[in-house]
C-alpha cells in the first residue's frame, strides 16, 4: 500500500477511499467537515435560481447592501465591513497586512493560518494548548508575546473545540494593546456556540480594542461551503486598508446577494440553536460513555481519541470507521495533534446514532 497523504482539510474523500481499497462510490456519512446538519436553509435553492440573471452583470462595487446587512446584524458600520470569498480570503488578507512581520499561532488549531503567514512571509512561533484538555492559560499567553506583530487565534477553536472566555479575551487585548501586537480573531463557529453573552461574538469589543480583527464565515452555519462567503470586522480603516490586498470582484453576485436574506433568516437561527442545545450534550454523552476521550466542546464538533483499554490506535480507528461508511476527520496536519485524535461533526440525528453504533462494535472489537 503506497504512503498515505492525509488530506489538509475535511469532506474529501476520494483519496481516502482509494488508498484503503475502497470503491469510488462507496456511501459514506460524513462526519470529517463542520457543517450545519439542520442547513442550507430550505428557500435557498429557489432563491438562488431566481438570481441567476444576474451572472449577466458584474457585482456592485464594495458590496453595499451586503455589508449594511453585516453591519446592523453586528451593530457596526458598514465602513468596519469587508466582504471575502469565504473565510479562507479573510485569513489571508489579515496576513496580507503583516506581510514580513512576526506572527504567533495557538495551536493546535486551522492549517490555514501558517499557510497566509508563509505565503506574506511572516516569522511564526506557536504557542501550544496543552492536552487533553487544550485550556489556555492567559498568563502563559502572555508571556509568549514579547516582540510578536500578530497573534491568529480562533474561538471556539477548531479543532479543539474550546472556548476563550470574555475576560481572558479581554487581558489579552488589553496586554496587545500595550506592545502593538494586533489579535485576529477567527469566528467561523462562533454562530455554533450559544445564546449567552459569554458565547457570543467579540464585535461589541471592536469599538474599545481598535487593534481587534474578527474574521466570519458564512459557509459553515448555513451549509454552504461551495458557494464561499465570508467577511472580515475591524475598524473601518483596517477594513480599508485590508480591501487594497483584495483582488476586484472577489465575492460572486450569487453569495453577495444572498448575504442579507441569510441573515434575515431568524427562524433557522432559532431552530439550529434550539438542536445544538439537545444534540449537543446527548451526543457528548453517548461519545464519554463509549470510553472516549472527550475534549468538552463549544462548537458543532468534538475532539476525541480511544482511552488505553480499547487496544485501538486512532489511526486504525478512522480505518475501520471509513470501511463502514463512516467519515472522521484525522488530526495528522494539526500542530500538537499528530494524529492521535479525531474530530467528529455533529450531523442530523439519524447519522449521529448510527455513529455510535458502529464506534461502539469497533472499540468493542478492538484490533482483534
């Protein structure tokens, strides 16, 4: 069998597949990329097919209508608003800003932030959450930062799944503040969390810490992660000044319109909340009672990896899941991970159990 290249990101599985002997066409639940089970919403189809005249012309500069409906959903000015080709785009232009300069990653967490520092050649040093648990210690934190430019981190943090609190978030800003380091903040999950204020998005915290960058994706809430949408929040000369590394008519008209009717879309909010607040913790519970190791989760994900006694190594479980269709996402290009964990997506109800299911005959099974 010829080395495996694991895949950089989840939902691809053609190669997995092909490297384990599997058919091409094999059924297969995917549980390998953080999506909204509950999405896209149910109109967007419709709402899309109406719009396809509009291929016909070239989107409208800057994008106003979709960055007022960003701006009021956050209370912001659209001035503070940049709109991306998904959240990927907002990654690398917040590097573009720091080009040759010295920035530092908490890890373990999103591949893509290394990827935006090396492509403007930015100096990294990583900073590390220690496992199992992956808690950050502000002060440690702090104490990493000496002479650092930018600091990438992303709440709740993928793959971890674990949630900076408001008041560490706040010593942090305080402290960059005080020795010019800008803090970019990733939110792609931030939507997935919770209705507190504890859980919500920093964007209230733009106004007082002017050096604050928060970056958005709308692909991952509404399931729509092939028609690429994001956005970047900073003040509005940051935003300005992030739009010059942005290359014309980077966002398509089809996602650009359909930023105001998603945000719009209260009801679907609402519901995807309401199965995050069951599915959530019943299915933490199924995955602890299996003997897991299960990192406590804020998102639509979890962290977990087999216990000693299961006498299975990750690896070989995310072998015997693909071979009964299911899909995990594998840690092996997460700094820290090394591969000995898996992460696991929330999915609908039916797909969650049936994971259960086939994770409890294979730990049962061990490698025997």
């Amino acid at each position: 069998m010829s080395k495996l290249i694991w895949p950089s990101h989840g939902g691809q599985a053609e190669a997995l597949l092909a490297h384990f002997g599997l058919p091409a066409d094999q059924r297969l639940d995917d549980f390998s990329a953080n999506l909204n089970p509950l999405g896209p919403p149910a109109w967007v189809s419709d709402w899309l097919a109406k719009q396809l005249t509009g291929l016909e012309r070239y989107p409208t500069p800057d994008y106003p209508a979709a960055r007022q409906a960003i701006a009021t959903h956050h209370q912001l000015q659209p001035e503070q608003v940049l709109l991306t080709n998904g959240g990927a785009e907002a990654i690398f232009l917040a590097a573009a800003l720091h080009a040759g300069k010295r920035a530092a990653i908490i890890t373990p967490s999103f591949g893509e932030y290394v990827r935006a520092c090396r492509a403007h050649r930015l100096s990294i040093s990583e900073i590390a959450l220690p496992a199992p648990h992956f808690t950050l210690d502000i002060d440690s934190l702090l104490a990493a930062l000496s002479g650092t430019d930018l600091l990438f981190l992303c709440r709740p943090n993928n793959p971890t799944a674990t949630l900076i609190d408001i008041p560490a978030m706040e010593a942090l800003l305080n402290y960059t503040a005080a020795i010019g380091c800008r803090v970019v903040v990733d939110e792609a999950f931030i939507d997935m969390v919770g209705e507190s204020p504890q859980q919500a998005s920093l964007a209230p915290l733009l106004a007082p810490y002017p050096h604050l960058i928060l970056l958005h994706s709308m692909t991952k809430f509404y399931t729509l992660p092939g028609l690429r949408l994001g956005y970047l929040l900073a003040d509005a000369a940051t935003a300005q000044a992030a739009q010059t590394h942005q290359p014309p008519w980077s966002v398509n008209h089809l996602a650009a319109e359909l930023v105001a009717p998603l945000l719009a879309d209260d009801a679907f909010a609402r519901r995807t909340q309401r199965w995050l607040a069951s599915e959530r913790p019943r299915m933490a519970q199924a995955l602890t009672e299996l003997g897991l190791e299960v990192v406590p989760t804020h998102a639509c994900f979890f962290l977990i990896r087999p216990s000693a006694k299961h006498e299975i190594n990750s690896d070989a479980l995310f072998e015997q899941l693909l071979r009964q269709g299911i899909l995990v996402r594998h840690t092996h290009n997460f700094t820290g991970l090394n591969g000995d964990w898996l992460r696991v997506a929330l999915r609908d109800e039916a797909a969650n159990r049936r994971l259960i299911s086939v994770l409890k005959n294979v730990l049962e099974k061990g490698t025997a």
